[in-house]
C-alpha cells in the first residue's frame, strides 16, 4: 500500500478524536478513549466533551466529574488534563517525576524549599483528610497559616506539586473557584500498571485517539522520553501499525486506514480553544498553514483560540459573547467563507447553545 495522503491524515485523525463516526456517548468513555484531555481551560475542557456528544449538557460534564468518574490533574507536560479518576495515579507516576526533576530552579526563584513543599504536604494532609474538599482560596490560607508563603505564584506552583506527587487532585467546582481533594480518598479505586504497562496504555491511548503520528507525537503530548515513546509503541505489538508520510513512520490504530476515503465528508466542527483536536501535536502544519498561526494563537503566548474544523482542518476561529437573549457567536475565517461553509459553522456552533442551554445567535459572516 502506497504512502499517507495528506487527505487521508486529515480524515483518519477526525476519526480518531472522535469528531466523525464516534459510538462514544459517553463522558467517561470519551475520557478513557483519549486518556488525558486538555482541561486548564474548565469551559473549554467541558465543551470538548459537548462536541462530541450529540445532546450532551454541561451539566453532564459537571454530573461526571460531581460523582469521581473523572477528575482534573496535572499528568502531561505540567499542565491540567480531565483523565479517567481509576488512572490517575499510574499516569502521575509515569510521568511527573520528569517534570519534577526539573522545578528546583522555579522553586529557588520563587523562594520556596522543599522544606515548605513537605510543609504544605502535611498541611494538605491533616486539613483534606476524611473526605473533605477546600477550595483553592481556603486550602491555600490554611497553607499560609502554618508559615509557608503562598503569595504571587508561590501557592499556584505548592499546589501544583502535591498534585504532581498524587497527594492532591482538583475537585468540582465551588462557585468559580478550584476545589482540592486528597487523591487517594476522592479516586479509592486506581488502576496499577507498571512502567512498561504504563509506556503502552499511553501509546495505544495517544494513537488511538490522535493518530497517525509519528514518534515525535507522542513524546511531546506526554512529555516523555524518545526511548520511552519508542518502548511504548512496541509494547502495543499489532495493536498499532505504521505507514510513511514525508519520509516519517505515522503510527496509528491498526484498521484504521481501512475506514477512511480520498473523499472529503464536508463535517464542521465549533471546536473550543486547547482542544485535543489542536493541543494534541507539536507539529500542526498538517492542521493549518503556518501562516495562520498568530490567527491559532495570539502572540504565540500560550492562549489557543477556539476554531473552526472542517474535515480535519482548521479553517477559521470564532468567538463568543454572552447577552442577556443568550450567546452571540461569529466565525473568523481564515479565508473568505462560502456558503456551505457558513452554514456547517452554523450548524456547528448551534450545539454549543444547546449544550449551554443558550439561545444561539450567529453572525453571518458570507454577508
């Protein structure tokens, strides 16, 4: 079989994020198909969910994460993901000590020791035990109080760790305020895999729910080693497969070139900002043309637009204003919209209101 087309990546990996032909219906099943979700953005995180599942409520999301089927932590790269509650411990052991490893000068620039960090834990300990949720406001005071300084970043970057080390987790919300658990009382039942179980799940779970990918891919998403990507690719043995693109061995679900056509489906998507769908690569050449990459991300400053997907590809950005009559939204194309286009942003976007529970009005951008 010949070589990946850029069409066939495109249409694969719509598959494979589940943005077209998905069964998952679901928040958890959603969540155990990718097996970490971008979520430092709750609203964002909560709508990813939202456009890909036909009917699905924001209150569902909130029902899923009330009840400990899924949780916020900080398992890839440093940053917060939604994860499957059952996995959380096994992710966070397999790759947060790379993180750690490398926070001693965060740490010294930001006068903290590692004295204040086992502090912090104690107090974390003692004040979340039996049950209880803090918010981040109340854990953090209570921190302060026993003499370590959570001014500036400091309690961001004390709350960050004991996350990182499985002592803590995010809890539901409280108001609009973070609320912090102890892990081990919130999500009781962990999975346990050992490092080489761990290396696999994470690459069966990254290529099926993003690939085809090379390598490189799946290192950057979970922020792990070449040789550790690697192990975990072999590890999966015929449950993933390879085929070449640009010179590159593109992994991807075994069977999962087989669903797919050279025939463009015309599917629309009013993805938020820091979905999967973009997040999920380093390498977004194949997702948009480099030079509408300040349209993506602003300044290249760390903030992801919300866009507008079409059979895979990026082919604008929108945005959103709430009103008293509901939500106002409006695409931004990359390039003039055409008619077909307009109405698959419109058709898109209105799912957002429903899973609002908004009023949707749409600002015709073909005018």
């Amino acid at each position: 079989m010949s070589g990946l087309t850029v069409t066939e990546i495109r249409l694969i990996r719509q598959d494979s994020l589940l943005l077209e032909n998905s069964t998952i219906d679901t928040v958890l099943g959603i969540t155990e198909w990718f097996g970490a979700m971008q979520a430092q953005d709750l609203a964002s995180a909560k709508w990813s969910y939202g456009a890909r599942i036909a009917g699905l409520k924001e209150s569902d999301v909130d029902a899923a994460i009330r009840d400990g089927q899924i949780l916020r932590t900080w398992p890839m790269r440093g940053t917060i993901h939604f994860v499957p509650a059952i996995d959380a411990r096994w992710m966070l052991n397999l790759t947060s000590s790379r993180t750690l490893a490398g926070t001693q000068a965060r740490r010294e620039r930001l006068g903290l020791t590692l004295r204040d960090i086992e502090r912090a834990s104690e107090v974390a300990s003692r004040e979340l035990a039996g049950g209880k949720l803090l918010s981040r406001s109340d854990i953090l005071q209570r921190i302060s109080d026993a003499g370590v300084s959570t001014e500036g970043q400091r309690g961001y970057h004390v709350l960050w760790h004991l996350s990182h080390i499985g002592l803590t987790c995010i809890g539901p919300q409280e108001g609009k305020q973070q609320t912090f658990a102890l892990l081990d009382e919130w999500a009781p039942k962990q999975r346990r895999l050992d490092q080489e179980q761990g290396l696999a799940e994470l690459a069966l779970r990254y290529y099926r729910s993003h690939g085809p990918g090379p390598h490189q891919e799946l290192m950057g998403w979970a922020g792990i080693t070449a040789k550790d990507a690697k192990a975990g690719i072999a590890s999966c043995g015929d449950a993933l497969c390879n085929e070449t693109f640009d010179g590159k061995q593109m992994w991807m679900v075994a069977g999962a070139r087989d669903v797919v056509t050279q025939t463009a489906r015309q599917t629309f998507h009013a993805l938020p900002g820091f979905d999967e769908f973009i997040l999920g690569f380093k390498d977004r050449s194949l997702i948009y043309a480099p030079q509408f990459n300040q349209a993506v991300i602003p300044g290249n400053n760390g903030i992801f637009r919300a866009t507008i997907a079409q059979d895979g590809q990026a082919i604008g950005t929108w945005t959103r204003k709430f009103k008293r009559s509901g939500v106002e939204m409006q695409a931004v194309p990359f390039t003039k919209f055409t008619h077909k286009q307009f109405a698959g942003f419109k058709a898109a976007a209105s799912r957002y209101g429903e899973f609002r529970d908004l009023e949707t009005h749409i600002l015709d951008v073909t005018a």
